[in-house]
C-alpha cells in the first residue's frame, strides 16, 4: 500500500499586506500554510529583510556591528542608503533611540523631521521604531505619523497603553502600525481587537510578538509566534492573521555572546563570526517561527540567511 | 371494558384526582400533585406517609407502622392502601408542614432545589411532665429523665452530656419535675446517627427551638436565624469578615496564621464576625441566646479550619492536605461562639484543601445531585468553585477569583445590603447613569451584581474598551481623572448617603474582570478536562452575594458565564447559606452532604498550565476568543461600528 503523508488542514490565510506608498512597495504575508509548508500551500512571499538605522546610540555596538556603517554612522539618511544600494535591504527601519527620555530625550519634531527626511531619501518602505516609552511614543510616533503623510510608513512599537492616541494618529495620516504584545498569544490577540475597534484597516496591521536572541528565551518566543500561525491558519482565528515582524538584530547584539571581544574571553572565539552568527541564527529560528519581516542589522548576516531563506524558498511543482 | 376510575379528595387543600382502581393513594397524592412524606420511597418501612381516611374504602396490607388505635381511627399508609371506592383522605399536619416548608425552599431557590427530603431537624425538644422523687421512688434525677423519655417517648439509648447531668438537679426541682429536654441526632462518618440530650430546661420551652445557619465567606459572613418549629427564616444578616483586614484571599489568611499567635487571632475574628450576626440576629427578632440549639457552618475548607482552630498550614503546601474532609460536631461556644454551652457546632464536610464545605453545602441545596441533566454550577465568591457533574458524577475546580463580586477591593464597594447599587443601566447617548440600589435607599456603595452591569452598560455604550480602559475621548463629566485614574461618576456626593461621589475606577473594573476572568477561565479548563463544550450545559446553577439578582445577560456580556441560551441560567443567591439551612430542617440532608461529599472528584487547577492561559485568554471583555461569545460580539459589533460611523462623520 502506498504511504500517504499527512496534510495538515488549513482554514485560514496570513493577510496579504502591501507596505510603503505605490512608487516603492512591498508586500508581505498573503501565505496559506505554515511557514516554508510550500508542499501543502502558498506562500507567495519570501519573509522580508528590514535593515536598521540607528539615529544614535551606536557607541555602544560591538565594533564587527559598526564597522560596515563607520562613514555613514552619522547620517541616517545616508546609512539608509548605503544599505539598500549596497546590501539589498528592501526596508529600513530607523530606530529613533535619540528620543529615549533616559537617554538623550530628543524632542518629537526634531525626531518627525529626521523620519521624514530619511523616508524622503529612500525609494524602499520605511519602518519608524519608538523607544517603548508610552509617553513619549505617544507624542514622537504621532509627529513622525503628521510628518511622513502620505508615504505609508510603518510605526511602532504600539503598545496597550497607547496604541489609541498613535493609532489614531496612523488612522488620520494613513500609515500601518506595529502591534506590539510581550510574548503571549491572548495578549497579542487582544491588542488586535482593540486596533480593529479603534478603527484601524485590517491592512494596516503588523503584530511584534516581542523576540529574543538564542541563548535568552528565542524557544518562548517560537512556541508563542507557532501558536499564532496555528490559530490563525488552521482555526480561522481572523485576529491572528496578520504578518508578523521580528526586531531581532537590536536583542542579539547586545547579548554578551556578541558584545565579549576575543580578547577578555578567548574560549569564546573569533567576536566578529560570533556576532554574525548569533544575529543570523537567531533571524532564521524566528523566520521559521513565522516572522515575515525580520528587522537586521550586518551585512554578512543577511547574506547568510537570505542565501538560506532562498534555498527554502521552493515551491513545489 | 375500561378499568374502573375512582374520584379521590384530599384535604384540607381539596384537591381531587380520578384514578384507576387498585393504584395506592400515594400515587394518587402524586398525580394530585399533593405532597405526602415517604422516605422509604413506598415501601411501608418508614411509616411517614401516614394519612387519616375521612370517607370511603381502601384495601389494606397489615403494617407495624400503624397501632391498631391509629388503624381504628382510620388512620392507613398511602403507600399500601389501594383505592376501591370513591375517597376523601386527609393529610396530617405532619406531612403539610413538611410540604409548606419545601414549598418555601423552592420558591426560595427558583426553579431548583434539593428533593426527597423530611423535615426532621437534628434537634429536638421534648416536654416531660415527671413524678417528684419520693422516698418509695428515689431513683437517680438523671435515671428519671431517662425513664420518662422510655415511658412518654419510647427514647432510650440516648447520650447524655455532663453538662446536663450538672445541671440537671436545679433544673428538675426549679418546677416540680416539669422540663424540657433537647436532644440532637448527631450524625457521623459512617452514617451513623448517635442521640444526644444536649439540654434541660425547666418548664415547657418547646415553643423556643432555634438554630442558626451560617456561611463563612472568605469576604463576608452571611447568617440566619430559623425557628425549627415553624421552618422559617425569621431574620437574615450579613457583615464583612473581620479577617479581610489581614488578607483578602485564603492564601494570605494562612501566611498570616502561621505568625505567632496568628491563627489564634484569627480564630477570634472569624468567631467575632459570627457573633456581630448573632447580636444583629437576636436584637431583630427579639429571641434569647439561650434559645438556640444548633449552628450548622458552611465555608470553604481554610475558612471552616480557621474557625475551628486547626492549623491550615499543609493546605498552602503542595501537595496541599486539608486536615480533614469530616469533622465531628464540636461544642460552638468551645470555640468561642456566643451562645449556650449546650449548642453544638456543625461543620460540613468537604472535598479538597479549595474546595470545601461551602459547595458541597450549595450543591445539596441546589439538588444538582438528585437529576441526570448535565450541570454546570458556580459559586461566585472570593474562593470561586465550580463544579460539572449530574447525579451520576462530579467534578470540582476552585479558582482564586478575588473579593470583587462582594464588593471587596472596589474603591466604593459594598456588600449587598440596603443602599448598594445592584443594577445600572447607562443612557448611550448622554452617558447618564440610571440605578437601582437595594431597598431603594440612597446609595451607599456598588456591590458585585452592580459593578457586573455598570461594566457591561459601560462596555455596550463604548464607555470602555473591550480591555477595561475607559474611553477618555468622550464628553460627559462623569468621566474624569481622580485620584486612582480614570473614573466614572455613578453617584454625586449630594444623591448619596455617604456624602461623597460614589465612583467606579479603572483599577475596580481591573479587579473585577481579574475576577470574571478566573471563573470563566476555571470553568473553560474543568469542562475541558472532561471532554464537554460550554453549550452541552443544560443547566447552569449560579450562587453568590449578589444581594437578591444577578442580571444574567450582564454577566454573559463582561464574559463571566458562557454565551449559550439564557433560559438554562438559574441564580440561586447563596447557595452555601441555603445548604445550611437546610441541615437544620432535615438530617435526610446532612445525610446528603456527606454523600455529596464524597462524590465529588477535585481537579488542581494552582498547577494547571492551561488554566493560566485560559485565564489570560478571559482577561477580555468578552473574552479573547470572540466566537465563544457570538452574541456579545455581535452586540458589541452594531455598538462599535455606529461609533466609528459617528466618530468618522
């Protein structure tokens, strides 16, 4: 008797959303079986590499981060630049540390001026990254929001406690927004009522399940990102549809395994492939997770997991 | 030819029923719809089903239950007398009281209630009129009474209790030999019943026969004064218990105990808080503390351990052992109880270290137990239980709900008592409230079934989100920053008793759907356990503090009870209380408890890891899983779409 392999049964579909303004669009999700399940389903887009620019705060990268941005480190836009011309990153997600009220506390208008510029400067979708701090999100993602009109930038991350005031701001201004929820399905799915309640369009929504680097919880995050892939492909969950990003380079460069130099610890090896490869694994657990925009940070990294996101990438005849 | 049909009367209600020859006048009472006692189920063993046959003919098996006085009299068994004429059939007193009293309790609990039982209370008093002692008969005062209760009541076997035999010598002599003598039926573990002279009194005192029900809530203590010889609630009260003051769940009540001389006081302020009921009891009914005979107490296993002094502290450590799931009657003024050293204290069994007396003290009253239809019950209190099950099973969960439904840990909560808001509606266009309080008094407070329809009033007009959070957007003045947040005014300070606004805060509305969220989520992971969907539920019994309503469609639209048909909901206001006092009317249901007790299987759920997610997943108005509650949605829907319609128009 011929063996029949088991198929799972899907009755649901990840939202099919298209990110950025019309000239530099890309789109995410739209799949219909788990993640790379390319023998049950349809998976009409490979997961989406964002590259990060930091507005400041890069003194602190282990020097393998820095050194592939050194000229550019002082200039966002430029960065942003150097990153889609030279390493094919196909989003840029500015990561607007300068506005952090315990560090250097910079104002919202100088923070909304400089998203609009950096989003002026590219021609690839951009995605503006708070710095968790409600009250000041609050106030710096609604000016980024009024600033960038017009150009369907991403923002985030949106939290319980603000999601309204930002939400309402991305409403007005027409920008998607990130769903951001601490690593628990219910959590994560309560936030999305909320959105859809607030009056947020069911393609204006991304959801950041919160990830962590291998070595600091990433199987947590896994088993919560499966679940949501599971509800909402096998159980119909509509709440749980939406395309998943991951700001996963930022956790794991600042993980002592990528930040300890040979030096202080040589058992630990050469800190440069360390570095890499952390970010890279890590990336890539995450991807299989079902993460469909995954926010990274070196060059070689990203080398290393699209050449593997490309292998996976077959779809059956 | 058709069997012949016979017309049969009963009195005094004057009933009347055609019925075939040769039935037995039981089932003719049956099909009367008349009550008669029948313990023994009909088969002419216990004699209970005596009637007095005013007119007409039977047919008749000898019984030893009838003298032949009573037989010449007319007297007959229902159970064994067949119908061959046209009747008309008394019903005595005994068997009326009886069935007026089970009346009153089913009206009491609705559309529920425990069947099959006589009212027989555990205490008795009976009047003897003795022979002075003599010189001729100078037989011991103890083997006197002894003697006459043989010769009057055909009583003997009895234990007696020292007390009495100190006492008795006075007593005897302080009326020439007449007195009264109470004497409890204490049943045991085994089912055994021992007889106990607990009293003697001079004179006649039977006209005085009381006994006091109580449950003892981790937030309140609820209780009632019965008059045993009528069956009748004479009074009812309620007060906090005094213990909230060092904790507002179990757990931290037993961290406390194991300070030093922490059980102890305890011990005395749960003692107190009984007392306060009794002082407020005896002073509304005008009746003497030496009057009571009896107190049965219903209360979750670390409260009733507390009261009793045994030290709770193993309940708290896995694998968590309560000291003991029976516990013999004890002397009630022994532990402090302000009441004659003659009363005993009865404590009812319970199953788990979480799942105590209380609801096995509901579910008997509920008769969940005595029918097939699959039933869902839940206690709605500080301890939450749940309990799934028919006559033939039971399974038990106890979830830490928190004191919200009694009104404990709300900013302006109450218990239910006069002047609590217990209902609420809200006008969805000018945000006013309407409310209704308990007696209609200015208000005082909001209790649990008030904050349950504030929150879904509130939730329905878009005045919070599903996640709680009031909608500060909004223009009414009711909705304001105060000090704990965001908050809305229910009351203003000149409306109210209290003199000051009456609120409902973000945290209040946290707590309670803290609370909601535990029971939905126990009773999600419990019908799990064993394979039943929230809608294979027939019947769905609710108890709790909520005062004289819960408005069940609220309750359904905050996600506290399941989104199935609404006509399967009964409430049935304190259960643990209705228990208790019904072992005070009938030792059929002390026998019942311990039956019930021992049927029921408890499931952990302070290690579950699924009622964790479960209970994340119902901190959600409704819930997170939106199709288990189709109709809330779909109300909440229309509400949000005319809302985002307006805001964006």
């Amino acid at each position: 008797m011929a063996i029949v392999i088991p198929k799972t049964i899907y009755n649901g579909k990840v939202k099919e959303i298209k990110l950025g303004s019309d000239m530099q669009a890309v789109s995410v999700g739209g799949e219909n079986c788990f993640p790379f399940y390319l023998f049950e389903g349809a998976m009409p887009h490979k997961p989406v590499i964002a590259m990060e620019v930091w507005d400041s705060g890069t003194e602190d990268w282990p020097v393998a981060a820095l050194e592939p941005f050194k000229d550019v480190i002082s200039d966002p836009a430029a960065w942003a630049n150097k990153c889609i011309s030279e390493y094919g990153a196909e989003m840029i997600c500015l990561q607007l540390v300068s506005t952090d009220p315990n560090g250097m506390n910079r104002g919202a208008t100088e923070a909304a001026a400089l998203a609009k510029k950096v989003a002026d400067a590219i021609n690839v979708p951009l995605i503006v990254w708070g710095t968790a701090n409600i009250e000041k999100d609050t106030e710096v993602l609604r000016a980024v929001a009024e600033a960038c009109q017009g150009k369907n930038i991403i923002l985030g991350p949106l939290e319980e406690k603000d999601f309204k005031k930002i939400g309402a701001a991305a409403i007005g201004y027409h920008q998607t927004v990130i769903a951001s929820s601490p690593i628990d399905i219910n959590l994560a799915k309560q936030l999305n009522i909320l959105m859809g309640n607030l009056g947020i369009p069911e393609n204006a929504l991304l959801m950041d399940p919160t990830v962590s680097s291998i070595g600091y919880g990433i199987e947590y995050c896994y088993s919560v990102m499966e679940r949501i892939r599971a509800a909402g492909l096998t159980q119909s969950d509509d709440k749980l549809q939406y395309p998943l990003i991951c700001n996963i380079s930022k956790e794991t460069w600042k993980a002592k395994e990528a930040k300890v130099t040979e030096q202080e610890d040589p058992l630990m090896g050469d800190a440069k492939k360390r570095g890499i490869l952390l970010e890279a694994m890590s990336a890539l657990i995450l991807a299989l997770a079902g993460g469909n925009i995954l926010v990274m940070r070196h060059p070689e990294a990203i080398k290393l997991i699209k050449g593997i996101l490309d292998e996976l990438y077959v779809p059956s005849k | 030819m058709s069997i012949k049909k016979y017309r049969v009367i009963f009195l005094p209600e004057n009933l009347e029923v055609q019925i075939e020859k040769g039935n037995t006048l039981l089932e003719a009472a049956l099909a009367a719809g008349v009550h008669i006692n029948a313990s023994c189920g009909g088969t002419g063993v216990c004699g209970t089903c005596k009637v007095k046959i005013v007119s007409g003919d039977v047919e008749n098996e000898p019984s030893q239950k009838l003298t032949k006085a009573e037989f010449a009299k007319g007297y007959r068994l229902a159970c064994h007398s067949h119908i061959i004429s046209d009747l008309t059939v008394g019903i005595l007193p005994e068997s009326r009281l009886d069935n007026a009293i089970q009346a009153r309790e089913n009206a009491l609990l609705a559309r529920v209630s425990t069947l099959n039982w006589k009212y027989s209370p555990p205490i008795q008093k009976y009047y003897l009129e003795l022979p002075s002692a003599t010189i001729d008969d100078n037989t011991s005062d103890i083997s006197r009474i002894r003697r006459g209760l043989k010769q009057q009541f055909d009583l003997e076997g009895l234990l007696i209790d020292f007390d009495v035999i100190k006492k008795a010598p006075q007593v005897l002599r302080e009326l020439g030999f007449k007195i009264t003598i109470t004497i409890l039926n204490a049943l045991e573990q085994d089912d055994t019943c021992l007889r106990r002279i607990i009293n003697v009194e001079a004179g006649d005192t039977r006209e005085h026969l009381y006994a006091l029900a109580v449950d003892i809530g981790t937030t309140t203590v609820c209780s009632q004064l019965l008059d045993l010889n009528r069956g009748k609630i004479l009074a009812n009260t309620i007060v906090f218990n005094k213990q909230i003051s060092y904790g507002s769940d179990v757990i931290t009540r037993i961290a406390y105990t194991q300070k030093p001389e922490g059980l102890l006081k305890l011990q005395k302020l749960v003692v107190d808080s009984i007392n306060e009921t009794i002082d407020n009891l005896l002073i509304t009914c005008n009746v003497d503390r030496n009057d009571i005979s009896y107190i049965s107490a219903a209360g979750n296993t670390v409260m009733q351990q507390i009261l009793l002094g045994l030290d709770p502290k193993y309940i708290r450590l896995s694998p968590y052992t309560p000291t003991a799931n029976f516990i013999p009657l004890v002397k009630a003024a022994e532990q402090g109880i302000n009441v004659g050293n003659q009363v005993y204290l009865y404590t009812f069994p319970s199953v788990s270290s979480y799942v105590g007396g209380d609801i096995v003290s509901g579910v008997v009253a509920s008769g969940m137990y005595q029918r097939n239809k699959l039933t869902l019950y839940m206690d709605l209190g500080t301890n939450g239980e749940i309990v799934i099950g028919n006559s033939d099973w039971m399974v038990t969960a106890s979830c830490s709900a928190g004191p919200a439904f009694e009104g404990g840990g709300i900013k302006c909560g109450m218990v239910a008592m006069n002047g609590a808001i217990q209902d609420f509606a809200i006008d969805p266009k000018t945000l006013e409230p309407e409310i209704k309080t308990i007696g209609d008094a200015k208000p005082r407070g909001i209790c649990g079934s008030g904050l349950i329809s504030a929150i879904a009033g509130f939730m329905l007009a878009g005045v919070i989100g599903q996640n709680g959070k009031y909608n500060n957007q909004l223009k009414s003045k009711r909705i304001r920053e105060g000090t704990d947040g965001w908050e809305y005014v229910l009351a203003w300070a000149k409306e109210t008793q209290i003199g000051q606004d009456i609120v409902l805060t973000e945290i209040d509305i946290d707590n309670l759907i803290r609370a909601k969220a535990a029971m939905y989520a126990g009773c999600d992971t419990v019908s799990r356990s064993v394979n039943i969907a929230c809608a294979d539920f027939k019947q769905v019994i609710l108890a709790g503090n909520f005062g004289s309503s819960l408005n069940i469609e609220n309750a359904i639209t905050i996600g506290l009870l399941p989104d199935i048909p609404r006509d399967r909901f009964v409430f049935i206001g304190n259960g643990s209380l209705s228990g208790a006092r019904l072992v005070n009317y009938s030792q059929d249901i002390s026998q019942a408890t311990l039956r019930v007790a021992r049927m029921m299987t408890n499931i952990e759920l302070s290690e579950n890891n699924e009622f964790n997610q479960n209970y994340i997943a119902a901190m959600f108005l409704p819930h997170t899983d939106e199709q288990a509650f189709p109709s809330v949605t779909k109300a909440l829907g229309n509400h949000i779409n005319s809302i985002q319609k307006s805001e964006g128009g």
